[in-house]
C-alpha cells in the first residue's frame, strides 16, 4: 500500500510539495482552510458595477511578479507536463518604472544592456558602481544557488556523507558572499547617486527586510530578477495556483478547502496525522505543515512537543515587513503606468524606518502600482483599468488599530498619487474597490504579526537559518513556505516544497528522482 502524506495549507509550497510526491507515488490529501488554494497568491474578481455583461476587474491580491520561472518549469516537468501548455509567459519590459516628485523616472529594462542605456542618460557616471553591484550579485548566485536554494543546510553539508574538505569549503562562503557586510553598506559603496541608491535599497524590502540591517548577500536579488528577467502569466499571477492545483489533481491529490485543521497528531515524537476542526482525525505517514511556520508551531503542535520551538522562542522570531493592499477598480486609464510602477517618497528611508523601526504608519511612503492591463487588456471591462496598490506598514505588535488606520492610511495613498504622481482624478474614477491590512493577511492567512513573508532577512541567521524545513524534535513532521527555507517569494516557496518533499521520500524510503539544479549565472541574457 502506498504511503500516505498528509498537507496542512494549500499554499504555492503546499502545491509544489504535493505535486512532486504524488509524481513520486504518494497518495497526498491536502487541507487548505480558505475557499480557494493559492495561499496569498490568490484572486479577486468583480463585475463592473454598470455593465455587468462586460468582462470584470480581475485582480491578484497577491504576488505581481514571476521570477527564476526555471523553478517552475522544473516543477512541471517533475509532473511529466511542459510549463508552456498551462502557462504563457510574458518577459516584461520595463521590470518596473521609478518615478519622483520631480519628474525624473527611471527604467529597469528585461536586459541588462538596455538597463545601462537608461542609466546613461540618468546618471552616466554610476555605471561603473552599478555593474560592480550585479556582478556581485552573479558571484552570490554562482556559489550559492544550487547549494542554497535547491537543498537544506543539512543536505547541502551532507550530500552522499560528510565530506571535511567540502564542510570547509563550505563555511568559506559567507566570508565570499558579504554575509557579514550590511546590504546599504554595499550599494553606498559603488552607487552616489541618491536615487539609485534608493532603487536598490527597494529589493531587501522582497524579502522583508530593512537594506540597513540585512546582509549584503541579497545583492542576489537584484542580479536574479534582471539576469533570469521579470514574467507575468498571460490571464494574471493566480494562473500560476490554478494550474499547480490542476496537475496536483491529474496527478490524484486530494484537494479539500475551506476545512481547517486543529492540529497535528503526535505520538511518541512521531507525527502520525492531523486532526481537523470538525474533530475528523486523518491518518498519515507523514504531515507537511504549509502554514506559517510560527502559527503552526503555536497553534497546531502541543506545547510538550515543541522542545526547540518554546513560545518564548517564537516570541523572539522578527516578522518581516508588511504592508496595505489596495484593489482598485478604475474608470478610464492612466496611460503614464507601466506594468509595474513605483513612486518613490522624498526621503525614503523615512518609510523604511516606519516599517523596521518605529513601527509606525509611514508619513511619505514608496506606492507600488501594478496595472497588468497593461501586460493582459483581458484583466479589466474595456476602457478601464485594474491597479493593484501596496504601500509599506510595519507587522502587528499591538500598537496600530487598523480598524481607524486602515481608512486614513487609504485615503493617504489615493492623495498621494493624485496630488504629487498626476493620477487625476483617481477618487472620482474609482468603480470597485477592496482593502487588505496587515491584520487582514493575519485574520485570513495566519500569517505571523500580519507579516507579508513571515520571517523578516534582518539579521544573518534569520536571512540563512531559518526553521528548519524537517522538525528535529519530532519525526515525519516538515514545513514549507515563506517563512521556512529557503524563504520567501514565489520561486523561493515552491523551491521549499521540492526540498521538504525530497526530505519526506528520502526519510519514507521512497524512490526520488531529484536533479534539479539552478542555472549558472555567468553571461548575459
């Protein structure tokens, strides 16, 4: 009889996790307490308030960018499909489009040649700064992305046994990679120019952290999404769940949503299944918790069982950075938005000391708009307009209502973008609207203090030693997600479900195929 595994949320890992052991032979059931899988990948769609017939507002609430798209393509083909029959990808250009009070703006274009033309014409002198930063970043990826990425700490110490040469080989690379240099230390070093600064300075924030306090290993980030490019999946980034829960079905896993478990169930240090909250009781080989890793360990796992997790260790994990979501269906269009447009504040690390620091409403803070009608025309009724609005905020610890804060911080943004950006008329041409706080991705995604990745990238052990993807106190219990290893991200939280299913094959005794790999970094695309 084949081995049974038991998923606790139907995230993007949860999928991921679910799609390689059923391709594997595994009879997966997986329990995801919201109507619809996908985790914060998820959907809103919404009729024109006038012309119900027309196409509606169609709106990810979620991620609004695909990169490393090799992750899923692997995925796919570990399912024995082709990524290019579920999903059209389009390579977009600009990535994303800084814009200023002042008017100035800068592009990042899909290729890096194209990227340094627009700098030519920006700051020409700050080239030279700039390439150092990205080969920086293809120096982190070359040495660290297969071993980071792909496996766990422990797999990649120890491979086929424990190899000395390889253990020191090993602890070289933080001294290689600036694991103890500081991520702004980095780009002030090579990048002058104040407005560049803060165009790096941004990508720390993509993994929930402060650029003042996180390692400058992320200088990855940037090197990834401009070497491997920025994609959108014709039809909206909810395409991606959508055709993850198909193959995971072709494939016989059993899906049940809105059904919430209670716990895990463990005897003598084993996970034996889970309990839902009905008070059915599921049998399994092994339980994979896709949840947040810090409610899991609060909430689904007695506390007798948590020897390394006690709750006043939990209690010291630093959330991530959160933010406001905004949806915003609009009457008309902006045609100034690209695909991805971000307007920048006057003094920026102003919003980023709101978010770490302060842990206040920011005052004057970065806006991100994502129209992807400009990407996909289909993703709004004709002659209108779906924009997606995400401003920082701090993660919840209490002294923040977001009941009051929400509407006056909403009311902030929308004058913000009207008064200083030239979105005329934005209030008045609003036709549907929808608003997600911190404390709504808390209330609806048990994600830690409303954190939007979970475990922040501040300190070195939080950017590289996170809980770990097997339990050490308790067998058969895994974990994937954001807030697991390797982190946070699309491509990252699928990558933790390969590992955490390769774990629970390897440990079940069950035939793993395994070999993906990332791509090397050298050249240019």
């Amino acid at each position: 009889m084949s081995r049974h595994v038991a998923i606790i949320g139907g995230g993007v890992g949860g999928l991921a996790a679910s799609i390689r052991l059923a391709a594997a032979g595994v009879r997966v059931s997986l329990f995801e307490k919201n109507p619809r899988i996908g985790g914060k990948l998820n959907l809103w769609q919404v009729p024109h308030p006038h012309r119900p017939n027309d196409r509606p507002f169609r709106f990810d609430t979620g991620p609004s960018l695909l990169t490393l798209p090799f992750v899923f393509e692997q995925l796919f083909t570990a399912a024995g499909e082709k990524l290019g029959d579920h999903l059209d990808l389009i390579r977009l250009d600009p990535i994303a489009r800084f814009c200023w009070a002042d008017r100035s703006q800068v592009e990042l274009k899909a290729l890096a040649a194209d990227t340094e033309t627009e700098l030519l014409r920006f700051a020409k002198e700050q080239i030279p700064g700039w390439q150092s930063i990205f080969a920086h970043g293809r120096n982190i990826w070359d040495l660290t992305g297969d071993l980071f990425l792909y496996h766990s700490p422990e797999q990649s110490l120890r491979g086929d046994g424990f190899n000395p040469r390889k253990a020191l080989s090993m602890l070289t690379v933080p001294l290689r990679i600036g694991m103890f240099r500081r991520f702004s230390r980095l780009i002030d070093r090579h990048i002058s120019n104040q407005k560049l600064r803060e165009i790096l300075y941004q990508y720390a924030t993509y993994s929930g952290a402060s650029p003042f306090r996180a390692p400058a290993t992320l200088a990855v980030i940037p090197f990834a999404e401009q070497h491997f490019g920025g994609w959108y999946p014709r039809g909206g980034m909810y395409r991606i769940a959508e055709a993850m829960e198909s193959i995971a079905k072709k494939l016989g896993v059993i899906i049940r949503t809105e059904t919430p478990v209670n716990s895990v169930i463990i005897e003598n240090a084993t996970a034996r299944g889970i309990q839902l909250a009905t008070g059915e009781t599921i049998q399994s080989d092994a339980v994979l918790v896709n949840s947040d890793v810090v409610y899991s360990y609060r909430n689904l796992i007695p506390a007798e069982n948590r020897r390394r997790f006690t709750d006043k260790t939990l209690n010291r994990i630093e959330p991530g950075g959160s933010g406001m979501v905004l949806l915003l269906g609009i009457d008309g269009t902006y045609p100034q938005l690209a695909h991805h447009t971000k307007f920048m504040p006057a003094d920026y690390t102003s919003d980023l000391t709101a978010m770490f620091e302060t842990h206040t409403v920011p005052t004057d803070p970065c806006i991100y708009v994502c129209a992807s009608t400009r990407s996909d025309p289909t993703q709004a009724p004709d002659r209108c307009e779906n924009l997606f609005v995400l401003a920082s905020a701090p993660a919840i610890d209490g002294r923040l209502d977001w009941q009051t804060e929400g509407p006056r911080y909403r009311n902030q943004l929308i004058e913000t973008l009207e008064n200083r950006f030239g979105l005329t008329d934005l209030s008045r041409r609003i036709l549907v609207e929808k608003r997600f706080t911190p404390a709504d991705l808390q209330s609806i995604y048990n994600a830690n203090a409303g954190s939007i990745y979970g475990i922040g990238s501040n300190s070195r052990r939080s950017a590289f030693l996170r809980p770990p993807n097997r339990d050490k106190d308790i067998a058969n219990l895994y974990f994937a997600g954001g807030a697991t290893h390797p982190g946070g991200g699309l491509p990252l939280v699928t990558l933790s479900g390969k590992i955490s299913a390769e774990m629970i094959m390897d440990d079940l005794g069950i035939a793993n195929a395994g070999g993906d790999r990332a791509p090397n970094g050298g050249g240019r695309r």
